[in-house]
C-alpha cells in the first residue's frame, strides 16, 4: 500500500496508516479542521448555511449506520458544537437492523473510540426486508430503516434527522433517475417528513466528495461497517454501483462531468422542458403555449 500520498488542493501530505492502528483521538478530530478543512469541514459549514439546514433551538438526531459517511457526520456536528455558534441540540443513534454479533460490536467500538454518545436501538429490518422484496430488498430496506431512524428521532425529541448522503450520492441518484426510471429528480439537501409531523430530513454533507472522506477514514486507521447486510450480499447486484462506474468512465471524456451532473439540478430551464410534476399533479409545455 502506498504511504503517503498529496492532495490537489495542496494541503500538505496526508499520511496513511494501515486501518488496524487507530490515530490518537485528538489527531482525528483536528484533521477535521486542520487537513481536510478544504474538503471536508468548509463544505459541510458552506451546506448548513446555503441550504439553512440548522436554525437555532433544533433538536438533531444524527444518524450512524456506522459506515464512513455516518462516522464522518457524526464527528463533524461534535466539531461544530465546539466551534461553531449554532443554539442547536444533538442526540446520536443507530439502529441495529440485524446485524452479527460482530458487526454490532465493531460499531459499538468505534464509536467508544471515537467518543460518540450514541443510543443503539434493535430492529428486524433485515429479516423483514428480505421476506417482503424479493430479489431487490435494498429499496424496501432503506425504506423501513428510514421510518424506524425518524420515529427513534420523534421520540428523542428531535425535529430534524441528518443523514450522511454526500456529493456523489447526489449525481449518482440524479444519473439512476435518468437511466432507469425515465425522470429527472435529484437528491435534496432537505425535506420534509411526509409521515412524521414537524420532522425534516437534512443532509449537511451534501458537498463534500466521497474520495475525502474515503481519505479521512483510511488515515483515521478506522475500520468502519460497509452495508453488512448478508440479504442483499445473496441478491442480484446494485444498480447503484454500476452507476458509479459510469460516472468514472465519463469523467475520462468530459472535464467536470461529475460537478456539471450536480448543477443541471439547479440550473433547470423551465422554458425548455416538455412536461414536470408538481404537488403530484403532471404539466405539459402545452397547458401554457
């Protein structure tokens, strides 16, 4: 494995340590804002304010699956209750679908080691998900973990739940649209809950690139959960991920492709655009020509 490597934003050199030797906890946590601050801390600040995904007297339950992404997230709101100047309240949790013991007990661990108060609750998505979906459970599982992750939130008290969908989440959901479902819908920074009252969805890490935080946590020496589901590992393979493949191979022809993919959803002309959806109800060019 290569040792060290150097950035394109000139930062410095970011070493990397094989995932079985932990970084000193303090190490970690400044890396956050000394390191990756381009990358990583700037661009989760730049959504929080462009996307007004905080507001004082919230309630947040950030949610840890504890993959990169949710390890990351969680790290990143402990960095801004130090240095930022949000009147904002955290409570992190995680739900145990079904994993394997050991899978429980690794993210148990990383989170001690990290220094993450999180609240662990049981579910038996994995199991139902695997009974009701068939050979394609990963869309009904995401589904039901959602519903289970906001009403552990609603119960905590919360009025937002966070989640760890970054910048490539985005294009990749806006390109499966495109190819597969025959719509142009992207990924939003926040919504609001259709089931649960006064609850909202915000993802803060909606721009910072996933190679950054594959980065952090390689040279965290943290080894985090991947999916950990053996339902879908026995299951037809993921559109999802030859999605992300496509966009690598694009990025081969056409300069900025990933970052121009991103702004086509906010850069819709609606002079241009031969029918859309709203509140439900479909329109045609045709109603107004």
């Amino acid at each position: 494995m290569e040792n060290k490597i150097r950035n394109n934003a000139g930062e410095g050199c970011e070493i990397l340590v094989p995932f079985n030797e932990r970084k000193a906890l303090r190490d970690i946590e400044r890396s956050i804002i000394k390191t990756y601050r381009k990358h990583i801390w700037s661009k989760f600040v730049k959504a929080i304010k462009e996307y007004e995904l905080i507001q004082d007297k919230d309630r947040i339950a950030v949610a840890i699956s504890g993959g990169k992404d949710s390890l990351l997230l969680a790290k990143l709101f402990q960095e801004l209750s130090k240095h930022g100047n949000q009147n904002f309240e955290v409570e992190f949790i995680a739900m145990d679908p079904g994993y394997h013991t050991e899978i429980r007990d690794l993210l148990e661990d990383n989170c001690d080691y990290l220094q993450i108060p999180v609240k662990i609750f049981d579910a038996d998505i994995f199991q139902v998900a695997d009974k009701i979906a068939g050979d394609y459970p990963c869309y009904m599982c995401a589904r039901m973990r959602r519903g289970a992750l906001y009403g552990k939130a609603q119960e905590l008290g919360c009025n937002k739940l966070a989640l760890g969908h970054h910048f490539n989440d985005v294009i990749e959901t806006v390109m499966l649209n495109i190819l597969c479902a025959g719509n142009f819908k992207t990924m939003m920074p926040k919504l609001k809950a259709k089931n649960f009252e006064n609850m909202e969805l915000i993802r803060p890490m909606y721009l910072i690139e996933e190679q950054y935080i594959q980065r952090f946590i390689q040279n965290s020496g943290i080894w985090p959960l991947n999916c950990a589901c053996m339902v879908a590992a026995k299951k037809i393979g993921n559109k999802r991920y030859e999605i992300k493949e496509l966009i690598e191979s694009l990025k081969e022809n056409f300069v900025n492709v990933d970052i121009n993919i991103f702004k086509a959803a906010e850069n819709v002309n609606m002079d241009a655009i031969i029918g859309w959806e709203k509140e439900g109800k479909k329109h045609l060019f045709l109603d107004d020509y």
